[in-house]
C-alpha cells in the first residue's frame, strides 16, 4: 500500500502519483465512486419520492424532509469533514466516512415509516459529509502537478455522471423491486470503494494543521443551517407567526453571526474566513452556489411533475434524463481539458446560461407531457451546460486555495452547493406556490412547477454572469518552469492547480 511522506516541506515529486498510472486509476476510481455514491444517493431519491409519500401517506412537507434532512447534515458537516481529513488523513475520514453512509442506508432502507426515514437521512448525511471532501482532497494531494487538473477533471465527469444516472438507476429499482432499493444498493458499492482504498490509496495530511477541532464552529453551522430550513419549510404549513417556526428562524438569526464572529476569533477555525480574500475562490464558490441552488430546486419537482402531472412511471420519469447522463459522460472530460488549456472563465460564464436555458423549456411540460417535444430537449440543452460548467467550475474553485488545504477548499465548495441545493429545495417550492395538503395535485403542481422552472433558469442564468464579472483566466504570460516545481512542491505543500493550468 501506497504512503504519502506524512510531513514534507520540500519532497521528492516522485513520491506522487501519474494520472496514466495503475494507482492513479485506482485512486480515482475508488475517490470516483465514494463520493459518487453520496452524489447518486441524492438524486437516486428524487424518483422515489413520488412512491414513498404514497406509501406514508405524506405531503409535500415531509417529502422535502427527505431530501433535506439529508442535505441538512451534509451542508453542515462538510466542513468539519474537510477538517478532519486535512488533521487526522484524508483517506482514514474517507473510510469511515463510507462506513457510517452504508450502515446509514440500511436504516433508511428499513425504516417502518417517514419520520425514521428521515432520521436516518439526516445520519446519512453526516456519513457523506466525511467522505465527499475527502475524496477530492486525495487527488489534490496525491497526483503530480501536472496531472491534478485531468485527476479533477475526471473525478468532476464521472462524479457528474453517477449524480445523473440517480434518476435512472431509482426507477429501475423502485420498477423491479421497491423504493428501499434505492438505499440497499449502496452496501454492495461501499465494499467495493473500501477494498480499493484500503489497497491503493495513499494516506496524506496537512502537516501544518493544529489545534482542536472546531466542534463550536460546526455545532453553530447545523443550528444556522437547521434553523433556517426548519422555519422555510415548516412556515407555509404551520404559519410563519407559529412558536416553532419563530424558534427556527431565531436560532438561525443568531446562529449566523455567531459562527462568523466565531470563526473569525478562533486561531484554528473550521473555516478561515481569509481564504475569501481570493476573488477567484470567492467568485468561484458564488457562481456554485447560485447555480446549484437552482439546479436543486428544479431537480427536487421534476420528478414529482413528471409522475404526478404527466403520469410517467417511475422507471420513465429516471429514463427521462438518461439524455444528461449520456452528455456528462462523453463531454465532461473534455471540458475540463478545454478549460486547462483557454482558462475557466468562458465556459463558466456560457455554461450556466445554457443551463438555464434548459430549465426554462421544461415549462411548458405541464402542459403536454409529450417527451420527445417538450421534455427532450430542455434535458438535453441543460445537460449540454452541465458538461460546459462542472469541470471547470469544480477545478476553479480548488486551484484558488494551496494544496496543503485542499480538504478545506473540497468542503467549501461542496458545502456550498449542498448548501445552495438545501435552501432551494425549501424556497423555491414557497416561491412558485406549491404548499399545503393539495399541493401533490395535478393541477396545481403544474401551475406552481412552471413558475418554479422558470425562476430556476433566470437564476442560474445569473450565475453566469456572475462568473463574467467575477473569474479571470490564469496568466499564461509567465508559466511556472518546471523546474521550479519539482525544487520546491510536493503534493502535501504544493503549488495551487492554477499553476499547472498555465503551462
């Protein structure tokens, strides 16, 4: 088994792992597949939530209960995952993080009704919070210099594509057995991903981390996150002047600040706020923030649209954006090579636009379910978009941070888009008008699901322009010799992915 030096200021690069090695491939396939799973698991769900609230005889505020208390505890402790990884070894929290989310899954699986269910999500949660910063940590401290933008940009696709495939695999299995499938299905991959890192990946660490873990910082980060959901969520049902849903929106108003003040006092916060300073990173991560926000608020109710309002079963509902697997597999790749030879910031400002573009034509649904002329090629256009903007976008945002907080940089991205995803998923519902006990009928799902659609598009569509006014490309004027690089980086304390980019 392969070990990183587990302090090293100045190393011998051949220490690191090529990408057309027999361990790169291993490595990526085993970081591929464990955060994948934490990807698939959250769209896997989407197409199952249709029969569960069927078969719990639940509305549409307990079924954003399953998919939020899930994206609730991944938002909040991805951070302190990220931290861990960077304190105690990426690939030991990565292990365990894929342990805690397969013993997570077999209660979701076995859970006698929806309030266990979501207990068990929100459990799960914290399972994916350990092992997704994890997995892009060990590339960006295991691959040669050269190599860590193909690394990301492999992980980037083909995590994309297990993502995409969610809907698919879902109404395959609620189709040929029952929604809990959905859940099962992750036991046999966890093994698989733990055989391979226990034999390929190798171990790293930030040797300059120090201090306790900030158990402060992350307990104020599920109350602001909890809080705020809590009251979204519960304020249309419950009445936004009731007591629970003010102690929500309260603790979260207070939560906030606190953790900001918090994080800003502490010498060795969870998250230092001086990594914001860069406008690549900050940039980066408000452009992902938007537009996952809006990708998860579409995703939650298309598959809801599809089977409630269209009347496709589940396994046609996932067959429906089979079109956007298929696109990320073959074109995600090659956008992020593209992007590391003309620089991110073209395709991160076109690519959310034709997203949203794709979320926009998937209005008028509502009114004739006809696949091929209505549903297709919105699926299509905003596949294609989704191949234009996740490499790039996902590269950007580590290549503004050092490798040495690789695990910070992973988990600030990803709690922002988890983040983005969980408030989405609770507002845009409320914004479009799809609340209360009729909401789940025909007729006004679809009336709420075309508003929803489209604000979704022209909010992603925002995002690029964000990215025009906020990304620069990396100088190329002056690339960094080689020489340079092998004298004085390694993969532990290495220079930032945007180095590598400009040569």
């Amino acid at each position: 088994m392969a070990t990183l030096p587990p302090e090293c200021g100045v190393c011998d690069p051949d220490h690191l792992i090529s990408f057309d090695s027999r361990q790169g491939r291993w490595v990526i396939a085993a970081t591929v597949l464990g955060s994948g799973i934490a990807a698939l698991d959250a769209t896997v769900v989407g197409i199952a939530l249709p029969t569960i609230g069927r078969n719990f005889h639940s509305g549409v505020g307990t079924l954003q209960w399953v998919v939020t208390g899930y994206a609730l505890t991944l938002a909040a402790f991805l951070l302190l995952g990220g931290s861990l990884g960077d304190r105690l070894g990426r690939k030991r929290i990565f292990s365990i993080g894929i342990v805690w989310f397969a013993l997570a899954s077999v209660a979701c699986g076995v859970a006698p009704n929806a309030g266990t269910l979501i207990v068990a999500r929100v459990l799960q949660g914290v399972g994916g919070a350990l092992l997704v910063p994890a997995s892009l940590a060990i590339l960006q401290a295991s691959f040669q210099t050269k190599d860590r933008s193909r690394a990301i940009g492999a992980w980037s696709g083909l995590g994309g594509v297990t993502a995409a495939a969610g809907p698919l695999v879902g109404g395959y299995l609620i189709a040929a057995g029952s929604w809990r499938w959905v859940f099962f299905i992750n036991i046999p991959l966890a093994a698989g991903v733990m055989v391979i890192t226990a034999q390929h990946v190798p171990e790293s660490h930030d040797p300059t981390s120090a201090g306790r873990v900030d158990s402060i910082g992350a307990t104020l980060a599920v109350l602001f996150l909890g809080g705020l959901t809590y009251g979204l969520i519960e304020g249309p049902s419950h009445g936004w002047t009731g007591a629970k849903v003010l102690i929500g929106l309260i603790i979260a108003g207070l939560a906030g600040p606190a953790f900001g003040f918090t994080e800003h006092a502490r010498a060795h916060p969870m998250l230092p706020l001086g990594v914001f300073r860069s406008r690549q990173f900050s940039g980066a991560n408000a452009v992902t923030f938007i537009v996952y926000g809006a990708l998860g608020g579409a995703l939650f109710l298309l598959p809801i649209e599809l089977q409630v309002v269209s009347h496709y079963s589940p396994l046609a509902s996932g067959l429906a954006l089979l079109p956007v697997t298929f696109i990320m597999l073959v074109f995600s790749a090659r956008s992020g090579q593209l992007a590391a030879r003309i620089g991110p910031r073209l395709q991160m400002s076109v690519g959310p636009c034709v997203v949203g573009s794709g979320l926009a034509l998937l209005a008028p649904a509502s009114r004739d379910g006809a696949y091929v002329t209505h549903v297709l090629p919105a699926v299509v256009l905003f596949g294609a978009g989704l191949a234009i903007t996740v490499a790039p976008l996902t590269a950007t945002a580590m290549s503004a941070a050092p490798a040495e907080h690789s695990g910070l940089a992973s988990a600030v991205n990803n709690v922002v888009a988890r983040a983005a995803g969980l408030l989405a998923v609770a507002v845009l519902p409320l914004l479009a008008g799809i609340t209360g006990g009729s909401a789940l009928t025909p007729h006004q799902f679809a009336s709420g699901f075309q508003t929803a659609v489209l604000i979704a598009g022209v909010t992603c569509a925002a995002g690029g322009l964000l990215a025009v006014a906020t990304i620069r490309n990396p100088d190329r004027a002056a690339p960094i010799p080689d020489q340079h690089l092998r004298s004085y980086h390694c993969a532990i304390d290495g220079a930032p992915l945007q180095s590598s980019v400009a040569e």
